[in-house]
C-alpha cells in the first residue's frame, strides 16, 4: 500500500472543501494584549490584532497571573515530576483543587491536563462507577463531551440543543430505576447561546438524574465571582459535577471539575485519563490560582467584558453584517461558505492587520461557516473601527450576502 498517497488523498480533500488549515505564527506582546507580531512563511513581520483569543480577559498578561509563574519556577522548578499518583502532586496544585472547589462552592476539585481531558476522562468514567447508567447529552455538546460518551460505552440519548420538551421526553421514556445524567454546557461557544439551567434541573430532580455542566465558556467571566452562569443563575448548588477549564478566561491552561468530595475521590480512582497522565507544572497551577482569586475579587473585569462584547455586536449590526444571535461575548459573524470565510480571515490578516480564525466544518455544520470574534476588555473603540470597516469593504469585496449573511 502506498501509505503517503492515503495521507496526501486525505489532505487534498480537506483543501478541496477549503477546510485546509494554515497555522498562524504569533508572538503576543506581553502586557499588550490583544496585539502580537505575526510571522509570514517568508519571514517578514507584520503588527496585528487578536480578535479570536480564547483568553476572553486578557488574564494570560496581567502581572498577578505571570508574577506568580514566575515565583514558582524560583520556587520550585518546571515539571511537576509524573502523575498525581507518583510524584506528580505538589502543593501547588492541591492550593488550586481548594481554590476550584471554594469558586464553585464544592467540598472538592480535581485538576486535568486540559478541558477536553477532564470532560472525557469524566464522563467514561461515570459509566464504570455507575452500572447501567443512561447519559441525555445535549446535540451540540463539545467534542471533547461526546468523545468521553462515547468511551463510556453505555446507553446514551442526544436531545435537540437547547430543547427541554424534547430532554424531558427522553428522560420519561428511559427506565425509571437507571442511573441517569444529564450533560449539556453552559454557554454554547460557536453561537453564543446559554441553558437554561433552572429548568434542567427542575427535570434532573423530577426524573432522578445528576448533571454535569460544561462551564468552560462562562467560568471567570459569569456570576458576581467567576463561577460561571450556574453561579448567575443561582443554581450552582444543586448541579453535581461542574466542568472548566483554566485555559480561556483564566488564561493559563488544564482542566477541572468541581463536585462532592466522594465524586472527586471516585473519579480520580477509576479515570484513566488522570490516573495516566503527568501533572500539569506547578508554575501553571500557580499562575491559575492567582488568576482565580484575581477574578473572585474583580466583578468590574466582568462588566467591561460585556460592555465590549455588546457594543461590538451593535457596530457590526449598525453596519449591515450577519452578526448571528448570542446573548453571550461571543460574537459570531455568518458567512455560509468555508472558501469565502477563509477568504476573508487571509485578506483581514494580511492586508488590514487583523487576526480571526475561520470556523468551518467540523467545529460547525456545513453552510454555517463563520468568523467568531471575541472582543476582551482590551479591545478599544479605534480597534473595533478598524474591524467594523474592514469587514464592510470584504463583504462587498468578496461578494456576500449581509443581512442573512449567506455567501453568494
């Protein structure tokens, strides 16, 4: 078999549906977020704007974030040593499980690698500590939540996104004596939308079902403390295992959940994913408990990031463009097309010094091909000027539609 034809075939495919991704070479500006210097292939530089960081609060620059890194290197080197189990668990992470567990209001946390691994390495789990469990996913839940489904191996029933009518039919048609679970996220990152948690669980406590929340997109930027929307919502005590993740709003990186001490000591008994993986390094604990208790005592951070996201959504309307639906900071711009919407992230980079990600399929379904900015506090009035003109003069430059926003 000619293995590198197979591997060419399959990229050339990708190329033709104008999926193909070309990785951008950035150099962020420390205490100068959202501008980097961004390397062409060639070598020459040029000076940009981020407008599709996940760092939603610019915490990966605030001095209390990196000061605090830095102590720890001093302190206690780069690597943690091996897995928790070993010689992997250093005072720096047990500091940020307790830091975790007090922002949710939990008797306990456990630390992951990332986000993907916590929800994956979680939810296989629970079908190996909970015999015959039925798991009711949300439709549109992260991959990384139906990849941990999935692995579970156990029964399990998607509901349209967002629909309760629907949830709540599938629950009552489940048998009434299994463990069952409800998994859904918070705040819908691609579109901007939210659950609604009092209602789900309303139906997780009528048909006897935990939950899990996905709060990867709404922790550190939701609630009077960063807890995240369950936190806004009022409902954060009665969801039983709540996910996040320190690598979007808190600006550092790994993952977590939050929940009852006995939920936390099973899966960290049982879960593969954490039981067979290096701990993260202490810097990075380090840097993300003080990037939490930062956001804790910080509301106004929270204010002005909806400030900004809100009156971006208004320009971009005021001027014509599809900005999609979202009661949340993400600002999703519709396209329709993965040709035209990577055509333009290129042009916005190369000629108007802006950066945003093209999202083509899989991240969204085909036809729904979008631009997703993520205007931070550090965004300024000038730079969202500059972006509003700049999309205007491409949308009529590249032929697509405005209100609608589907690519002719």
């Amino acid at each position: 078999m000619d293995y590198r034809s197979a591997f060419a075939n399959a990229l050339e495919k990708i190329r033709a549906e104008g999926r193909y991704r070309v990785f951008a070479d950035l150099k962020r500006h420390r205490g100068d977020f959202p501008r980097a210097t961004w390397t062409r292939a060639d070598g020459s530089q040029a000076e940009v704007v981020v407008w599709c960081s996940n760092d939603y609060l610019g915490q990966g620059q605030n001095p209390v974030v990196t000061d605090a890194m830095k102590a720890a290197i001093d302190e206690a080197g780069a690597g943690s040593g091996g897995t928790r189990n070993i010689s992997g668990t250093t005072h720096y992470h047990v500091e940020l499980e307790r830091e975790l567990a007090d922002l949710h209001q939990k008797e306990a946390a456990l630390l992951f690698t990332s986000g993907y691994v916590s929800n994956e390495a979680s939810l296989s789990t629970l079908y190996k500590i909970l015999p015959g469990l039925i798991v009711f996913s949300d439709a549109l839940n992260h991959n990384s939540m139906i990849s941990g489904i999935r692995a579970g191996r156990g029964e399990r029933h998607i509901f349209r996104h967002n629909d309760l009518a629907h949830l709540e039919e599938r629950l009552a048609g489940a048998d009434p004596a299994a463990p069952k679970l409800i998994a859904l996220e918070s705040v819908y990152s691609m579109d901007g939308d939210v659950a609604d948690l009092r209602a789900v669980v309303a139906l997780a406590k009528k048909y006897a079902a935990m939950t899990y929340l996905d709060e990867v997109h709404a922790v550190g930027m939701y609630g009077p403390r960063g807890a995240g929307l369950a936190e806004r919502d009022g409902v954060m005590a009665e969801i039983d295992i709540i996910e996040g993740t320190l690598a979007k709003a808190f600006g550092v990186m790994g993952g977590y959940i939050a929940c009852d001490a006995v939920i936390v000591d099973a899966i960290r008994s049982f879960a593969d994913g954490f039981i067979f993986s290096t701990s993260i390094p202490p810097a990075l604990a380090a840097g993300a408990a003080a990037s939490i208790r930062y956001l804790k005592a910080h509301d106004e951070v929270r204010v002005t990031h909806q400030e900004r996201a809100a009156t971006l959504k208004a320009r971009l309307r005021k001027a014509g463009l599809p900005v999609m639906d979202s009661v949340s900071h993400i600002v999703p711009v519709l396209v329709g097309d993965p040709v035209h919407t990577k055509l333009i992230s290129d042009i916005l980079l190369e000629d108007h010094g802006i950066y945003v990600q093209p999202i083509n399929y899989p991240t969204v379904p085909r036809g729904t091909e979008r631009l997703r900015f993520t205007p931070s506090p550090a965004h300024t009035d000038e730079m969202m000027d500059d972006l509003v003109e700049a999309l205007e003069k491409l949308w009529v430059h590249c032929n697509i539609k405005r209100v609608g926003g589907i690519a002719a």
